[in-house]
C-alpha cells in the first residue's frame, strides 16, 4: 500500500502537467493566427473574393473554395519567404505550389485564382509600408559628414589648445 501511494502521486502530478500543457498549446493555437497575420499579412479580403467566386450554396464541392483560400495564404507565405520583392515572382512561386498542391485541374485553377486575388492585396499593403517609411532628405548625408567633419576638428582643436597651455606653462615653471 506503501508503494502505491508514490505511483499514483506520480501519476497525478503527470496529469496536471498534461492538463497545463495542453492548456498551454490551446492558448498557443487561440492566438497564433493573429500573429500570422501580423507578419504574412491579412487574406481576409482575399478569401472573401473567393466567396465570391465560389459561394457554398452555388459550388457544388466546397474544395475549390478551399484551394482558392488556399492560393491566398500560398502567397502570402511566399511573399514572406522572398522578403515582398518582386511580386510577380512570388505570384509564379504561389501557382508553382499551386501545381504541387493539387492534381485536379479545377482546384489548381481555384488556387491559382486565389494567388491572383491575393496580389493587387500585397501591392497595396506594400505601397502602405512604403509611405510608412521615413524618407532622407537629399542633403542628409551631406549633413551627417560636415556633422562628423565638425566633430573631428573641434576635438582636434581642444587637444591642441590643451597641449599648447600644458607646454606654456611647464616652460613658465622652469623659467621661475
């Protein structure tokens, strides 16, 4: 009985563990789109225009909705991947995985038609950024270098004046 007690001790306290991890891994899962869409950027509007394009009261299989949403986030996490360069690549990347993603040739076209809706997104969010973006006046430069240039010269002149008044007056001490 002895014995027992110790086991079930250790498995009591394996199930609270398994409790707050899976506890843990919920919250992780509850908040983890939120910031996905923080960094790859929100596809709401483009999984929108697929609902358009595919309502599920018309469509008679939901798998195209679901490849078109799909080419949305391909091409948002190819946009990740190649840092939002060069959109037109990244849009060729999307329908590559569009390629890999599915053998039917009506879900590969949903796909692909959701990397399309999924760019003119991207260049507007991208165009957002840019304007975001603090911009450098021509001059700047020109600025920053007479800035350090004055620095320079400026130390340069208190070392010299320091020197010089250190060498007068140890010339006037061996004079008295």
């Amino acid at each position: 009985v002895a014995r027992r007690c110790p086991d079930a001790m250790g498995f009591v306290r394996s199930a609270i563990a398994l409790f707050l991890l899976l506890g843990c891994m919920h919250e992780l899962r509850a908040q983890t789109p939120e910031g996905l869409h923080s960094v790859l950027g929100d596809t709401s509007s483009c999984h929108a225009s697929c609902a358009l394009t595919y309502p599920l009261h018309t469509s008679p299989q939901a798998e195209e909705l679901h490849a078109c949403q799909r080419g949305c986030r391909l091409f948002s996490i190819c946009q990740f991947v190649d840092d939002g360069i060069n959109l037109n690549q990244t849009k060729v990347e999307c329908e590559s995985a569009c390629l890999e993603a599915y053998s039917h040739p009506d879900e590969q076209y949903a796909c692909n038609l959701g990397c399309q809706n999924q760019l003119p997104i991207a260049e507007m969010r991208r165009e957002q950024l840019w304007a975001l973006m603090p911009k450098m006046h021509l001059l700047y430069p020109l600025t920053l270098v007479r800035s350090i240039w004055s620095d320079m010269i400026d130390s340069a002149h208190s070392y010299i004046t320091s020197s010089w008044t250190f060498y007068l007056q140890a010339d006037r001490s061996e004079e008295h």
